[in-house]
C-alpha cells in the first residue's frame, strides 16, 4: 500500500508535471480533451482487476456480476446517445474498433475506399503501412483542388470506377460535414457496405449539433476521448444484422480481455453526453473554432501568408494553411508551444513538405470549452495565435505567454487535484 509518490518517485514526478502542464498551457490539439474526475475515478479503480473475455451473461471468467452491470449500461447508454441497434463497447482505441470493423464486414483482398491520409484521412482507413493499407486493395477520394472539401460526385466516381466492398467515411482532419446520405446512395449503387468513423465528430451528433451518420451507415466505429471527452478508448455501433460479426470480430477476433474499468468510464461519459451542460459544452465547441477561423480568415493575417482552408469550419477544429507563409507545420507548432499554446501540425491537402514538417496546423476547441472556455476567451485566444502567426520568429514571446497564463489562471483546471 506504499503511496505512488513514495514507490515511484520518476513516475510521481511524471503525473505532477503533466498535470502541472495541462493546467499552464492552452490544449488546442483537436484530438484531445479533459475527462471529468468521475471518469479518472472510474478507470483508477478495482475493476482494472477484472478480466471479463466475453459479453455480459457470456463470460468465459467467473465474478462478472459487477462488471456486467457496467457493460451494460455502456451499452444501453451509447445506443439511447446515438439510437443505435447495436453497440459494441469493448475496443481498446479508436484503431482496434476500426480493425475489427473491416474485419467484420469484409475479408483479406477485398476493396476499400476511404478519404486520402494526406488529405485527412486515417491510418486506418487504408495507409500502406497499416493493417488495413496491408490486408486490404485500397483506393482513395481527396478533396477537391480548389474547394478543399470532398465532393461527392468526385467520391462517386471513384466508387463506380474502383468498386469497393467498403466506403469509409470520416476523418481526422476535415473541417466540414459530410453528406452521409449522399455516402448511402453511393454505397448502394456499388453494392458497398457504408462504414463511417465519427471519432472526430461524435460528441458533436451526440449533442445534435452535426448530422448523424447513424441512420446511413452499416457500422459506425468512434473514440470516446475526442469531442466526447471520456476515457481514451473506442466503441462501434451496428445495425442489428452486424451484431454479431462486430461482437465476434472485437473479441475474440481482435481483442482478449476487455479494460473493465475503462467501459465502466465509458459508461459515465455516455451519461455525461446526454446532459444540458454537455450540449453546452459542444455549443461553445463549435463557437470557439468558429471565432478561431475567422480571425484567422481577416486580411491582416493573410497577408502574412496564413489562411484557414475551405475558409471557416462546421466543427471543433480549424485547418491552418501555411504554405504561403514564412512558418512551416513545425516551426509554427513549436512557436505555439512557447507561447503556452499546445497543437499540432498538420499536412494540407497537396502539401509540398514532408509529413515530418508539414505547412499546415490543425486547431482545436474541445479541451478549452470543457475548460469553460466562452466567446470571450476564444476570442483572446484567436488574437494571441494571430498574432503570433503573423509576428513568426519576430513574436513577443514572453508578452503572448503573459496572455495565456492569465487564462489558465483564470479558468484553473481539476481545482484541488493532486495525483
Ligand atoms: N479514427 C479517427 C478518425 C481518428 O482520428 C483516430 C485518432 O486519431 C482514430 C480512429 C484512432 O483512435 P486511437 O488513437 O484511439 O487508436
């Protein structure tokens, strides 16, 4: 029973310093928010113990009794959330949920169809050196050369002509809707299964504030610790004639045991996602990366050579292009980072440097609006990272820094918290 601080002080001192980060700095990685305490309590717990192969009532381990009642209401929730007819809550990530996605719905060889890696798709949605790049004949749709956005008469043809068993949609970086009904009618007409990854966008449809892929989709895969703000995890949700593929396909064909303690976590997140404040939260989301694009849209950032690509956002996060600018993707990035300020870089579309590089970044809201970010604090942050985009390496450092500990100070993260 020896303290953590006392066993391991490395690590201790590993846990005191993020926290101490996170609470000193702005996050603005898009992919990443703050879980409430409830959910560090829920995977801080005993049930990290437990080993539950199997579903509830169908355990290959004696002492279920308590666990099932957890997975079970992860289940229930996430189908009432996004009025699915099956949910699956067991995968580890977002990557092992889309593994046994394709493993469910197709076999070795057959054909799929996502959007670009380079144009903001997902390593697993077909990138070589992925499982799914490997197993799978991958071809690919990109954006359109001078709207930035997918167009789907351009995803249909490329359907007609590759004619896939899966089209994939979803992304990692995109800034805008996706027409799901057009994805079913393409779909349909090739004879594909329509998979959709909302890992981005979830907490979003949650709160109803971005169309659901639910009603179009054969299978929707998604983490539960980006716009959802929960435990970092995954979970798929069917129509019941996949149900049992995906079950079977998650374990045992992808995973073994399930992390007990992380589904009990997701189970919270998913009652946090149907509340008022969650709604809330997702509304000053959106708010916030609107503020962003459009001061990062006005002229006298432009004429630094900074623009926002397809020129706004519909969602949590804002796609900076800098290849007119004297920043590159990481000289940007690492400008940021001393001014307190945490995104990542991010390749464009047609990106002329190299993924490693990149003349693009990737901006986020999620985390500073559960923080309790509002208009007004996302419109001081618009002006520090304009300000620092259009100064580069001539930026005054220390005065930006002064502006952004003034809003952690302001808006203090887990309050009392010691780990
Ligand atoms: N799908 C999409 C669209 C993502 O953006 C990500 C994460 O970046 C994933 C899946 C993978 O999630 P994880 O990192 O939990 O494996």
């Amino acid at each position: 029973d020896t303290p953590l601080a006392e066993l391991d002080p490395e690590i201790a001192a590993v846990l005191d310093g993020e926290l101490a980060r996170q609470r000193d700095t702005l996050e603005m990685i898009a992919s990443e928010n703050f879980v409430p305490r409830a959910v560090l309590q829920a995977q801080g717990s005993v049930l990290t113990n437990k080993y539950a192969e199997g579903y509830p009532g169908r355990r290959y381990y004696g002492g279920c009794e308590q666990v099932d009642v957890a997975e079970n209401l992860a289940i229930a929730r996430a189908k009432d959330l996004f009025g699915a007819e099956h949910a699956n809550v067991q995968p580890h990530s977002g990557a092992t949920a889309n593994a046994a996605v394709l493993h469910a719905l197709i076999n070795k060889g057959d054909k799929i169809l996502g959007l670009e890696l380079a144009h903001g798709g997902h390593l697993t949605h077909g990138m070589k050196i992925n499982f799914s790049g490997k197993l799978y004949d991958v071809s690919a749709y990109g954006v359109d050369p001078q709207s930035y956005r997918i167009e789907m008469d351009e995803v249909r043809k490329q359907a007609l002509e590759t004619r896939p068993d899966v089209i994939i949609g979803g992304w990692s970086a995109y800034p805008r809707h996706l027409d799901f009904a057009a994805f079913r009618e393409i779909a349909d007409e090739v004879g594909a299964k329509l998979w959709v990854d909302m890992a981005h966008f979830a907490g979003l449809v949650a709160a109803g504030l971005h169309p659901s892929p639910v009603p179009y989709a054969d299978v929707v895969s998604s983490t539960v610790h980006k716009t959802i703000g929960g435990p970092r995890s995954g979970f798929i949700l069917s129509k019941e004639e996949y149900a049992k593929k995906i079950d079977s396909a998650v374990f045992p064909g992808q995973q073994g045991g399930p992390l007990m303690h992380v589904v009990a976590a997701k189970a919270v997140s998913f009652k946090i996602a149907g509340s008022d404040d969650f709604r809330d939260r997702q509304e000053r989301t959106l708010r916030g990366a609107s503020i962003i694009a459009d001061r990062l849209a006005q002229a006298d950032v432009a004429e630094a050579g900074v623009s926002v690509l397809t020129g706004g956002t519909d969602v949590h996060l804002v796609l900076v292009d800098l290849r007119h600018s004297a920043l590159d993707g990481q000289q940007a990035e690492d400008l940021l980072h001393e001014v307190g300020i945490t995104v990542n870089r991010n390749a464009v579309p047609f990106d002329p440097r190299p993924p490693r590089v990149t003349s693009g970044l990737r901006i986020g809201t999620p985390a500073l609006a559960t923080r309790g970010f509002g208009d007004a604090e996302f419109t001081e942050v618009a002006e520090v990272i304009a300000a620092t985009l259009k100064a580069g390496a001539a930026s005054d450092v220390d005065a930006l820094r002064a502006r952004v500990r003034k809003l952690t100070a302001d808006f203090p993260l887990y309050p009392g918290l010691s780990q």
